[in-house]
C-alpha cells in the first residue's frame, strides 16, 4: 500500500488515456488462474526470480528504494537459493513486498537475517507499475492477478524443498489482501501454515471519506479513477480503498481460513493504512501486536517498518516461537534514514 495516494492520484491523471470500465468484482475473474494470471512480468525477474546482481544488505527503506531505481531486479541477499533444505521445526519462508516496492526495497533488511537464522527464504517481484515501466513498483497490479501468480510460485518453493506448507511474511498489501487472496481464492488455505503480515491493509484505507464517492461504480469519480488505474497498471490501490468491492469480496465470511495461523504486526504511526486499525483481523483466529505495545518508544512508520529491529524480532519470535527470545527494545524515530 506505499505511495497508496501518489498511485490513485496518477491514476486519476490518465484517464483521458483509457475507456470507462469499472473497477468492480463480484467474484474472483475466471479467466485468472495460476496457469495464467495475467498482469504484468518484471522484466527482469524471469518467472518471478529477482536475477540482477545480488545487492547489499542495506538498513534503510530511503537507501533501498534509491538502490533499486538504479538496478531493477536486484537479487535479495540470502534469498531464492532452490537447492535449500528447511532445517527441522521450520518450513521455507516467504517474503511479499508491498505495493509500488519491489522485493529487494521491501526485504533486503530482512533477507539475510532470516538467512543466517537457518531459514529457507524466498521473495518475487509481479506485476509491477507500468507507463512507463518501472520494475521497482511491483504488486501495483490487479490484486488477482498477482495472488495467481504467487499460486505459481508457492508450488515452485514447495517442490524444490520438498515442503508441504510455505510461512508467509508480507508488508502492507502483501501481508494482507494479497495472500489473504491467493489463501481464499487459488489454494492457498492448503499450502500456508503461518501469515505474518506487517502493517497489512486488511481493511483498506480511508481518504478523508472520498472512498465512497471513489468506490460507487459508475459514477464519474469511480470512471475517472478505473481507467486510469488499469492504463498505468495500478489496480491494487483502489481494490485497497476501505469499502471497495474487492475487500468487500475478500473479507465477506470472515478474514481467516480454517488451518491457517495469522499474526499481525500493526502501529500506531502507520502514515498509509488509516486508521491504523484497519491493519488488525479482529477474529479469534488472528494474533494482533502493535509494535508499540511491544517497544512503547517505537514510533515506525508504515513505510520503514521493515527496516525496525524489533518488528524484524517479533516476526522470527512468531516463525520460531519455540525458539523465541525477548524482544530488545530501543528508541525509534519516526521517519529515520
């Protein structure tokens, strides 16, 4: 969900360059399945695999995005290695990035951590902002269309490592409605033991309330926004508006899959899901911790919070929680580098 705003207001910019339909589904399309998920490839993540050059391990979401622009498709350090074996008490772990982020500016804090811990990890970039092309905006795209692929993908971890179930770990739009779909609608419910997602728009996000008038289908704000969206391939922001008919959809019957356990990682800063409680299930099935209730003097935003150290060790506490070890709290500015 980053630059969730920035995305409809480009959109809403295009539309000149489109027709007029609308955003609106009632049911997953079924011209969308793993086989065929549409959307759009990152051209260079060949089936999803990151292959530039593996890059550094940065400390700073600002560090990597810049990193990023400058090499599309960099390869996140300790990540993708389909010869791995899950160590025993551990299945293999992956990492979706969030919308408008790429893999490697979502996870390379994340990556070679969870590599040295002992874990088999694995991330891909999909359906990345198009118009023009910009490979470090993955998951920009129909929310389908990226949970159908992802379908593909799961299945590729799990036969190399020999796994019958994948741990997911998601930000923003990946910790939430995009597995929660590919959960739902492709299968997942089978192939997921554990979702951890971190400040997950579950809910969506309000904008002042203009998501009402932004959501009606057919109106002219509803038309203006779709086809501007679907020009520049940035569906998944208004299908993360609060009150679309995607979440509508998604959430209808409950937010939870029998068999699956949830946790997530919310904040009181969060600056692009709003409320920031739009980020909790609110279902016996889920475990929500606000980082702060955690580590009081943690101020992470939604944008940097997967660069905290502390969120990084409640998530490892909930992928191991045989193994888990206090958090080490620290102060954490708002907006650090």
């Amino acid at each position: 969900m980053n630059k969730l705003r920035a995305a409809l207001l480009a959109a809403m910019t295009s539309v000149t360059l489109m027709g007029t339909a609308s955003m609106a589904f009632a049911a997953p399309p079924s011209d969308i399945t793993p086989d065929h998920p549409g959307g759009v490839a990152a051209p260079h993540s060949p089936d999803g695999v990151p292959s530039n050059a593996e890059g550094p391990n940065m400390s700073s979401w600002s560090s990597a995005i810049e990193f990023a622009k400058r090499n599309p498709g960099t390869k996140v350090p300790g990540t993708n290695d389909f010869t791995c074996t899950p160590r025993k008490g551990t299945r293999p772990v992956m990492l979706i990035p969030g919308t408008s982020e790429d893999a490697f500016i979502t996870w390379s804090y994340y990556g070679p951590r969870l590599k040295k811990a002992g874990f088999c990890v694995y991330t891909f970039n999909y359906n990345p902002e198009t118009h023009p092309l910009v490979e470090a905006a993955a998951t920009s795209g129909n929310i389908y269309s990226t949970a159908a692929f992802m379908a593909h993908f799961v299945d590729k971890v799990l036969k190399s490592t020999g796994a019958d179930k994948v741990d997911l770990v998601g930000h923003s739009q990946g910790g939430g409605p995009l597995p929660r779909a590919y959960i739902k609608y492709y299968g997942g419910d089978k192939k997921v033991n554990h979702l951890i997602g971190i400040v997950p728009s579950n809910k969506g996000t309000s904008i002042l309330g203009m998501e009402r008038f932004l959501n009606e289908p057919g109106t002219p704000a509803n038309t203006i926004m779709s086809a501007g969206a679907r020009y520049r391939n940035l569906e998944s922001a208004p299908q993360q508006l609060q009150g679309s008919t995607f979440l509508k959809d998604l959430n209808a019957g409950g937010m939870t899959a029998p068999g699956v356990k949830y946790t997530v990682i919310a904040t009181r800063f969060d600056n692009r899901v709003f409320p920031w409680t739009n980020a909790l299930i609110p279902e016996s099935g889920a475990k929500n911790i606000v980082i702060q209730d955690v580590c009081p003097l943690d101020h992470s935003a939604h944008t940097n919070i997967t660069y905290d150290p502390m969120t990084y060790q409640v998530v490892a506490n909930a992928l191991e929680p045989q193994r888990a070890t206090p958090v080490r709290c620290s102060v954490r500015p708002f907006f650090p580098r």
